[in-house]
C-alpha cells in the first residue's frame, strides 16, 4: 500500500510550524517505523520541504512550485499567491503527481485539495481528507477582516469538495470537531464517512529534555499570531504588571506578527520584561524544545482559536501550569487541568496568572491535573490507532 501525504501551504518559507504538520510528522515517522507500514511519498512546496526536513522528515517528496520566479515570499499576502500557483501547477501537469492508493491531505487548504481531487479522479486513489479547525466568520476573528474573508470562503470551498468527494474526513476528537462534522453532514457527507482524530505529545522527548537548574522566566506564551491572542499580549501584561511588578514573559513559537506585536509591546514600555525567543533556522530539535518550555514557570495561553490545543498539552507535560481563556476545546481535552478565565476577560487572565504565580498551592495543584492530563494522549499511541483506519481504505471503492 502507498500513501501520499499532500502538504502543499507552506509556500516558499514557513515562519512557524502549526498543528497540520506537527501532526503528520508524528504520524508519518511512526508509520515508517512499522513493521509491516506503508510506502509513503510526501508532496510538497519547496518551503514545505525545508521545514519538514528540519523537523526529521526522511520521506521521499515531490516538490511543487509556490511562485513563477521568486525564491522568497515578498510580503505575507504573497502567501495567497503561492496557493494559486501551486494548485494551478497541479491542475495543469497533473502527470507529474505521485500515486498513491490512498491521498491524504494535511490541511483543507485548496492547495491540497485541488492535486488530492485529480488523484481521485485520475487515479482512483481514496482520499483522507485531515480537518484541523473551522475558520470563524471574518468579523469575529482578530486580524484583518480582507485576509479573514478570504481564508473563511477558501474553507468554505474546501468542505464543499470534501463532503462530496473524500472517501473520510478525519475531524477532531473536540466540541469544534463536532461542529465541524455537523457542518459536512449538512453538505450532504455521510456520517459514517466522518472518523474522529486526536493530537497528542511526544512524551519520551519531554522525558529526555534536561530540566533547568533554576527557571529563568516567569511565563511562556508559544505561537505569536492573531487567532492564537497576539493582540491581547500587551493589555494582560500591562494589568500582570500593576498587580506584579517585574513579572516576566518570553514569546516563542510561531512569530507571524512579530513587528505588530513588538510595536505594541515597546509603546506600552514593556519590553523590560517580555522578551523573544527565536532559534537559528526558526526551528528547535524535540528535546531542546521542550528544555526551553522548561525554563518557565507557567504557559501563558491567550488563543481565542484552536483546533486542539497542542501547546498547552505539551506544557503541561512540561510540568507548567497553564492559564488560558475558557475555550470549549480546552473543556472536552484537558478537562479541569488549565486556570481559565472568560474569553476575552484579559483583566481576569492577569489576575489568575499572578495566582499561579504566587500561591504554590493552586500552582501545585493545577501542575498536578496538567501532567495527569498530558499522560493521556501521547504520539506513539495515536499513530498506532490511526494507521488501521488508514490502511482499511486500500480494497474501498474509489
């Protein structure tokens, strides 16, 4: 059995790595590992390859182009473009797609979906199709509201291919996920063709990740970007300040706002206390990771959209505290184990940050609930429940 891996929205660079292929490397490297596992390819964009490459990545890849003669992305709006290129390429010389009996798309991004329909129909290959979140509509999201509409009606175009083509649809194990499933079955998908997945943590590197000597930050908040609470940073820190003077904040992760943010940070005087993290090449080895989650104290988690939450599960596995908003995602996945407060409340973020800070019984306690909690979903595990779902499409019908 042959799989390919369709990756295709990381154009010509990625800032920062995200759930979609966090989760098929976990799953794929796996899979490699079986004894009886699948021939897999991986097809992908030149800066799709450069970051699976830095993650471990071993598989063999079909490079699709992201631009007609650039080599770097120009501006962040270009990352539309490349989309458009990449799934015109496709659809354009389809004879130099790789095969596969079964296709699996990272992302619903058109630029998987597009190549993952011309298998199907060229090729028969059965499709999996991975769904990790549905956008909200753009006048509920932070950000701009152009880019917002557009990504919002580029989904709303993938689900329609997906519910009516996709062998499965793969959603998560999560309140959104339900959404999600209850949003395909009205364009008319089988329930039965809807199957549930799960992320997990890469519990041996945590276990390996040296700890600390003495931590050297109060706070942790990993994935800097609009949708993940970029913009709340400053008026929490401002309010951990008044209550906490000296507090401290180091930013990792996904940078995609950094000159926004580090604008509003110097404006608001608190660049004494909040500082950035970027590694060299923007990528950092398992276990060096997880040693600078480690350095911390307790996560700082603002996201106001998540699919599931990977951060907060490996912090917790970390042996960090995490205070986040009250999403329902957080609810169904890590239960009681974060400190939440109201969406949106970031006076009462502050208030509960400092909380952790200051009182080791909570800390203790809401340490003790993560690492229980974070024992639970671990990558070994998931692959091994993944891969039986997968291979069962071999003998299914196109």
């Amino acid at each position: 059995m042959k799989i390919v891996w369709i990756l295709n929205g990381c154009g010509l660079e990625s800032g920062s790595i995200t759930g979609s292929p966090l989760r098929f490397q976990a799953v794929s490297s796996r899979w490699q590992a079986l004894t009886a596992g699948p021939e897999q390819h991986l097809m992908t964009t030149s800066g799709g390859e450069a970051m699976l490459r830095r993650m471990g990545c071993t598989l063999p890849a079909t490079r699709l182009p992201a631009a007609l003669l650039l080599r770097r992305e120009p501006c962040k709006a270009f990352r539309f473009w490349s989309y458009v290129v990449t799934a015109a390429a496709a659809r354009l010389r389809p004879g130099r797609l790789p095969t596969g009996d079964v296709v699996i798309t990272v992302s619903d991004y058109f630029c998987d979906i597009v190549p993952a329909l011309l298998l199907k129909e060229r090729h028969g290959s059965r499709w999996i199709a991975w769904i990790h979140h549905r956008e909200r509509r753009p006048a509920e999201r932070p950000g701009n509201r152009l880019v917002n509409t557009i990504t919002w009606r580029m989904q709303a175009w993938s689900f329609r291919q997906i519910a009516r083509h996709a062998n499965q649809a793969w959603v998560y194990d999560s309140d959104a996920g339900d959404e999600i499933a209850r949003h395909l079955q009205g364009l008319g998908m089988a329930p039965e063709r809807i199957r549930r997945m799960r992320c997990g943590i890469d519990l041996a590197a945590i276990r390996r990740a040296p700890e600390p000597p003495a931590k050297t930050v109060d706070a942790v908040m990993i994935g800097v970007r609009p949708n993940k609470g970029a913009f709340d940073i400053v008026p929490v820190w401002r309010e951990v300040q008044r209550l906490r003077p000296g507090t401290t904040l180091r930013l990792m992760g996904g940078l995609s706002c950094r000159e926004q943010v580090a604008a509003q940070i110097a404006a608001a005087g608190l660049g004494d206390v909040i500082s950035w993290f970027v590694p060299e090449g923007g990528w950092l080895p398992p276990e060096a990771h997880f040693a600078k989650i480690k350095e911390a104290r307790i996560l700082f988690a603002p996201s106001r959209e998540e699919g599931w939450g990977i951060a907060l599960g490996e912090a917790m596995g970390c042996g960090l505290p995490v205070a986040a908003y009250d999403l329902p995602v957080y609810r169904r996945i890590f239960g009681d184990a974060p400190a939440v407060v109201p969406e949106g409340d970031t006076c009462a973020l502050a208030r509960t940050i400092v909380a952790l800070l200051d009182h080791p019984e909570h800390y203790a306690e809401h340490r003790r609930r993560g690492q229980a909690c974070a024992e639970t979903d671990d990558w070994d595990r998931i692959a091994a429940d993944d891969w039986p779902r997968a291979g069962s499409l071999e003998n299914e019908q196109p």
